[in-house]
C-alpha cells in the first residue's frame, strides 16, 4: 500500500526495528489521550491523538514489539507526512477529479458497512448465544475413535518383515524406528504418530492401525507410500473440545452468521435494479 511506504521511509521506524528485542518492549501504559487532543500541527491543521488511533487501527501500520512511546512518535510521524502529502494534492486539485470522487464515494460506502457489520457482529457475540451454540455442537457430536500409534516406514515388504521380526522378538520399536525408518517426520520421535482418527490416514493403514489391540505390532502394510510396520499404543474415544478450546470459533462463526444474515436480509428487503445485464451465453451450434 502507498500509505505503508511512506512509514517506512521514516528513519526513526528503522531505528526501532533495528533494536535488540528487550529494548523494544512497551513500557508502563500511559494514561490514554481525549481524541481532540492535539499531537501535532502541520501548516495549521492539527493531528489529534484520535486521528493516531484511527492510524493505529491500520493493519498496514502494525508495529509489533514496538514500545508505546516510540509507536506514538512514528505514528505522529506518518500523520505529519500525510498531512503534507494530503495538503500538496489539494493544492493540484486532486479531490476535484471525477475518479477521485467516485473512489471516495467507494470507501465512503466500504467504511460504512465494514463498521454496521463490524459493530452488529459484536452484539452477536454473548456468552448465552456462545453457550447455546456450543451445546447444540457438543450435541451433534458422535464418538470417534482414536489410536496412538507408531510405524515405521521402509521401501521393500523383504525389510518390513525383517523388521518386524526383529520387534516381535523383544526389540524395542522406538529404538528400531529411530535406526530404520524413512519417515522423516516421525524418525527422530521413534515413529510416533500421536492420536488420530481413521480418517486422517490413507485406507490401508488406517485399516491395520485400527484392528489392533493396544501393544500389538502388524505385520507389513502397504501403502503408497512404502511399507509400514505398526505399533498401537493405546485407544480411546475421542474427547469432546471443551467450551474454552472452542469459544474462539464460536465467537467467529456468530460474527459471521450474523453479517451474512444482516446483508441477506437487506438484499431480500431493496429494490434491486441491474440496468447492465451481462451478454446471454451463446447457444452451441446445431450439428
């Protein structure tokens, strides 16, 4: 975005971003400042502190790790460049164009409605509305198995009943996973896998995973991806996420919900006319 290359050409933001990480942290929160407190003058017009927070609110100007204070300044900084540049177009009588009105009359309109649905989300978003979700979810829920497993992955059946043998005559699975397996992504951990449910791994590992007891090694399965020998370490049923573990979606999906219910209501309730109707499609050519 243009707006964000003008805070980068501050030098003060490089500076900050050059600091070690313990120079960076915020200090003790400052009182905050009344919004028509003026920060700053530029040729006469004045930069209040709520014209820095509408700034702030700018995800192209998110300063992570970055101190109030110093945050402050480049914001101030950016909004004295702003100024200027805004005062210089006016001067070129760039608000008179007819483009730039209508890209006003745009933002105007996407500023409106991103604050409507924005503030109508939040009303959305109780604790009785989150609870009621959550419970028809829970509710719905059906019990899934689980299984921990491990496997080891090698590339020919001759050394996946090698080493299967090996297992199955007292050698430890971990240490044998560790010293053969080609699976990158469990070697280093003994050929664990963690919990997962049937429909997470291809078919016929899946089928072979889940026909175990708890302790029983397989004997060599194929897949696509080479041959495995499987070690199942415990099951179980598959616990229901508690409210806590899921508030964060459910906030979301009422946020959601609700504006996409606010503009389906409003389009059932206007009068739509589309004047430029797009070109009916070509009717294919009889043979």
């Amino acid at each position: 975005m243009k707006t964000c290359s003008l805070l980068w050409r501050t030098g003060a933001l490089a500076l900050v971003l050059a600091l070690p990480a313990a120079a960076q942290q915020a200090p003790a929160q400052a009182p905050a400042q009344a919004p028509d407190t003026v920060v700053a003058r530029v040729n006469g017009a004045p930069v209040t502190a709520g014209d820095l927070a509408v700034a702030a609110d700018d995800p192209a100007l998110s300063l992570p790790g970055v101190g109030d204070d110093q945050k402050k300044s480049l914001l101030v900084d950016y909004m004295v460049d702003l100024k200027l540049g805004a005062q210089a177009a006016e001067k070129a009588k760039i608000g008179e164009s007819p483009d730039f009105t209508r890209k006003l009359a745009y933002f105007r309109d996407k500023l409106l409605l991103d604050e409507y649905l924005e503030r109508e989300g939040k009303k959305a978003v109780t604790p009785e509305a989150a609870r009621a979700l959550y419970d028809e979810t829970v509710k719905a829920m059906k019990p899934e198995e689980e299984v921990h497993a491990r496997h080891i992955l090698v590339e020919s059946e001759a050394e996946a009943k090698k080493i299967a043998g090996r297992i199955k005559g007292g050698e430890d699975f971990a240490k044998v996973a560790a010293e053969t397996s080609k699976d990158p992504g469990s070697k280093a951990e003994g050929g664990d896998l963690g919990w997962f449910t049937k429909e997470r791994m291809v078919a016929p590992f899946a089928e072979a995973a889940f026909k175990l007891d708890p302790g029983k090694v397989s004997d060599p399965v194929k897949t696509q991806f080479g041959w495995h020998v499987i070690k199942v370490e415990e099951k179980r049923t598959k616990p229901v996420p508690g409210f806590d573990e899921m508030k964060e979606q459910i906030d979301a999906y009422l946020t959601r919900k609700t504006q996409q219910d606010i503009i389906t209501k409003l389009r059932e309730q206007a009068k739509i006319e589309k004047t430029d109707a797009a070109p009916k499609a070509e009717e294919p050519k009889k043979p």
